[in-house]
C-alpha cells in the first residue's frame, strides 16, 4: 500500500467517523477550527507489522501505546482495540476528559490516561493505524500539534525509533559505550 492509497483510506475513514461518532465529529470540528481545513494529513507512514512485540507508540510525550503485532491488538492502560482491515484513529474528545480515544469502525474505544497538567497532551486527532487484507498495517501522524515518538525492533531485526514533531523539537542525543565491548591492549 503506498502514500496516496493510506490517504485515501484515512479520508474516507475521517468522513464515516464524522457522520458515526459525534465525539469524533466534536473533536475534528475543533481541530480544523483551531488550525486550518488542511491542519489533519497523512505523514511519512511507518510500517509496524513484522515486528517484534511491542512496538511503543507515545502521544503527546507521555502518553504511551502498545502495538503487538503477533495480535494485532493496540493498547493502554484503559483498554485495548483490535487491529482489523480498515483504519482506526488515535485522538482525544473535546473538551478534554483525559482518555485517549481509538475510534474505528468497531466502535468508540477509551485506550490510555493523559495527565492533564503536562504541557504536551494528545492532539483531538492525532495519528492512524491503517491495516488492509494483505495483513499490513501502517502508523502515522495527522499532523498531530504534539508530535508521535514510535519504538521498536522488526524482526529482520532492525531496531527502530520514528519521530514525528512539530516545528520545533529539541533532541538529546546520548552516546553508550556498549558493556561488552571488546578492549584491545596495545603490546608494551
């Protein structure tokens, strides 16, 4: 599935939540009020099946996810959604009741707790998780104001960390020298 098929599945998906769920029509209405008709796009979608249980997908900073491939399944504290063909999109309610929200064809499902008193929460619609027939599934950001942070191994294995930010972004970056490593004496 390329680019342009993902976009147009969250399109189409974006259109039937709006007319389904009213949380979800709510929460987009304020969204593209606040930052534009254009502000909810798909960018740069990652492949998350064939990896290595779990993927870590963090919101907003400190909201964190888990994708488990092996299951199909994502999940939080609150609860957990099944992955099935089609696109299920990660977001809050408006006004904010600090649940993260799955909303897909199969309903309407609390996922996770955000801390209200962080300065970086969750996006109203923030991220998709897009699957088709062919057992693929896709993350990416909507152009979330809070960026995604996703972690994890596939199993080529091949360690991996995406970061989708906003405009600006600081990022630390901390050299470890392995435990193991070997040391070679020179001769005296």
């Amino acid at each position: 599935m390329d680019a342009s098929q993902i976009e147009s599945k969250v399109s189409t998906a974006i259109s039937e939540f709006r007319e389904r769920y009213n949380t979800f029509e709510h929460a987009y209405h304020s969204y593209t009020a606040q930052y534009g008709d254009r502000s909810v796009k798909v960018y740069s979608p990652y492949t998350i099946s064939g990896t290595i249980d779990p993927v870590i997908i963090i919101l907003g900073r400190t909201t964190p996810l888990f994708y488990r491939d092996s299951r199909r399944v994502i999940s939080g504290n609150v609860g957990s959604l099944k992955i099935e063909p089609g696109v299920c999109i990660l977001g809050r309610r408006e006004p904010p009741d600090s649940k993260l929200i799955g909303w897909s064809l199969g309903g309407e499902t609390e996922l996770e707790h955000y801390d209200t008193r962080v300065r970086v929460i969750p996006s109203r619609i923030h991220a998709a998780i897009i699957s088709n027939e062919e057992n693929q599934v896709f993350f990416t950001d909507l152009g979330s104001t809070s960026g995604s942070i996703l972690a994890g191994e596939s199993t080529k294995p091949e360690p991996f960390t995406t970061l989708y930010a906003t405009s600006k972004v600081e990022v630390h970056r901390v050299t470890i020298d392995t435990k193991y490593a070997e040391i070679k004496k020179t001769p005296s």
